[in-house]
C-alpha cells in the first residue's frame, strides 16, 4: 500500500519529558524500529508534529534581544530540517537499501482565515499558571490551558493544498522513504497577484495537513500514530470507551478535545469521506497491527464497516 504516516506523541517527545536532544533522539530511535519494518512492504510517507520543538525555538528566538525573533515560519522550517534529519538517520541505519530522504514542504493557507484572529495551536513546553501568565505578560505571547498546565497557543490556518507534490511523487516511484510536510508543513499565503508566495506566522495541525497529502498523493491508508490505543469517548471519565470500527457518521457524534485528538478525528473523517478508503489512529507501538485491522479505531466509509 501507498501510506501516509503521521507521527505525534511518543513518536518525538513523551507528555513531560525536557526538550532535550537526547530524549528526542530516544524516541525517534524507538519510532525508527517500528516504522522500519512497515517500510519493508509498502510505500511510506512520513509526517510528523513539530509543536514542542518550535515553541522551544521561539523561546530561545525571543531570549536573543540583538535582533527581532525569528518567525514561526522560518523556526518551523528548522524544526523540519531537525526532526527530519534525525527521523532520516535512524530509518536509514535500519533500511541501508532504501533511500532515505527529507523534504521542507510548504503548504498554502487561507490570509483570512479566523484562525489568524483565534489562535488555539498549542506549541513549546508547558508551564504552570502563574509561569504562563508571567510570560504572556513578557512576551505578548497568547496563553491557553492544556490539561492541567498552561502553553503557547497560535494561529493554526486550514491547510489548503501541499506545494511540491512532485518531488514525493518522483521519490516514491523510485522506491524512496519520504518525510515530509514536517510539522504541518511551512505556512505560505499568496499575494493579492495571486502569484506571489510569502511566509506567515501560523503553525499548521500536522494531522489536518497530512489527511489532504495523503488525498493528494492518492495513499491506500492514512495511518496517524499518537500515544494512546485508539480513539476513546468521554476520555479520562470513568465510563471512557475505546472506539474500534467506526464511520466518519459515528464520529461525528462526539466531541474531541480541539488541541489533541479533535484534528486526529477530523482528519481521518475527512480523508475516509473524500476518498472511500481507510484511516486508523492508534498506538505507534501497534502500527502493524493497525495496518492489519486488528488494533487502533479504523475509520471506514459504511458499506466497509458493515461487510
């Protein structure tokens, strides 16, 4: 199958670990085992999320006063060529007869979109409340609730198309492993020409981004591997419920925390209803599970479901 695999939680960085290069390293490793041996039998595009590892750019941006900080565009351009290096690296130890290879990808955003106007991406570390309002207070930074700590939050536009789908298309014919579309991809609107490109500050929800290179690129499979089994309902109640075989019908009966597993759902959703084929979300530990149907929530268009 032609796959396309999102990478978020425990892929990159566990809940409460440090930013530090040794821990990420430590989870790329283990995420490197597991895609390693998918790779063996299908076409692989690798996405991933990049919201730790930007705000902490951004941190460290705004600490050097010399100059005006970097913005998020650029970092996030960083934060792929970082991420991508050390996904590159472990896969090609593992895979020493593939070519290995990552792309910075931007993916063009709406100028108006009322994201601009709401920021709600959550990015860099958390902080307790009175951290949080410290640094708002300091940095003209938004503040938003994540659980029970405070973080970041940013613009997070709509992804409307992924630019340079022809260079993944060229690498996956000739037998390549594709990262990609890093962090959602580097955010670009277009001038009032029409024509022009330009950076924005935003950061684009890897899931939601990945769902429409994966329509684009014509993928068998949207795969969105995260830190927990599957998709639950009334999560972290006692009468939570792990969801197995579902429609994007079924799904949009519940509602989704928006900073977490709301864009996973949507994302899946939108690719099942778009293109009649299947997504899963569930564990990167169980991906080959997944992909047999026998592990995560797949999300299937009914007449699927019910055969």
């Amino acid at each position: 199958m032609k796959l396309v695999i999102a990478l978020g939680g425990n892929a990159l960085l566990r809940r409460g670990q440090p930013l530090t290069a040794d821990n990420q390293l430590e989870n790329i490793r283990r995420a490197a085992a597991q895609l390693a041996r998918v790779a063996l039998d299908h076409e692989l595009v690798l996405t991933h999320g990049n919201g730790p590892q930007v705000g902490l750019l951004a941190l460290q941006s705004a600490a050097y006063t010399a100059v005006e900080s970097y913005p998020l565009d650029v970092l996030g351009a960083q934060t792929d060529g970082m991420i991508g290096y050390l996904l590159e690296q472990e896969l090609a130890n593992l895979l020493p007869f593939r070519t290995i290879t990552t792309l910075l990808t931007r993916v063009e955003v709406d100028p108006h979109d009322p994201a601009f106007d709401h920021p709600g991406k959550p990015i860099g570390p958390v902080y307790t409340q009175a951290e949080a309002d410290q640094i708002a207070q300091a940095k003209a930074w938004t503040m938003a609730p994540d659980g029970t700590s405070f973080r970041r939050v940013v613009a997070s536009p709509q992804p409307l198309r992924v630019l340079g789908l022809d260079p993944i298309r060229w690498l996956l014919e000739r037998g390549a492993v594709v990262i990609a579309a890093g962090g959602g991809g580097i955010p670009v609107v277009r001038g009032a020409d029409g024509l022009r490109l330009q950076g924005v500050e935003a950061v684009i929800d890897k899931d939601l981004c990945s769902g429409v290179l994966a329509r684009e690129l014509g993928a068998d499979c949207l795969v969105i591997a995260t830190d927990v089994q599957a998709v639950f309902v009334n999560w972290g109640q006692p009468n939570q419920r792990a969801l197995g075989k579902v429609t994007p019908r079924e799904l949009a009966r519940h509602a989704f925390a928006a900073g977490s597993m709301g864009p996973k759902v949507q994302a899946a959703s939108s690719f099942v209803t778009a293109t009649g084929k299947r997504a899963v979300i569930g564990s990167l530990d169980q991906i080959e599970a997944m992909l047999a149907g026998s592990a995560g929530t797949q999300v299937y268009m009914d007449a699927a479901v019910s055969a």
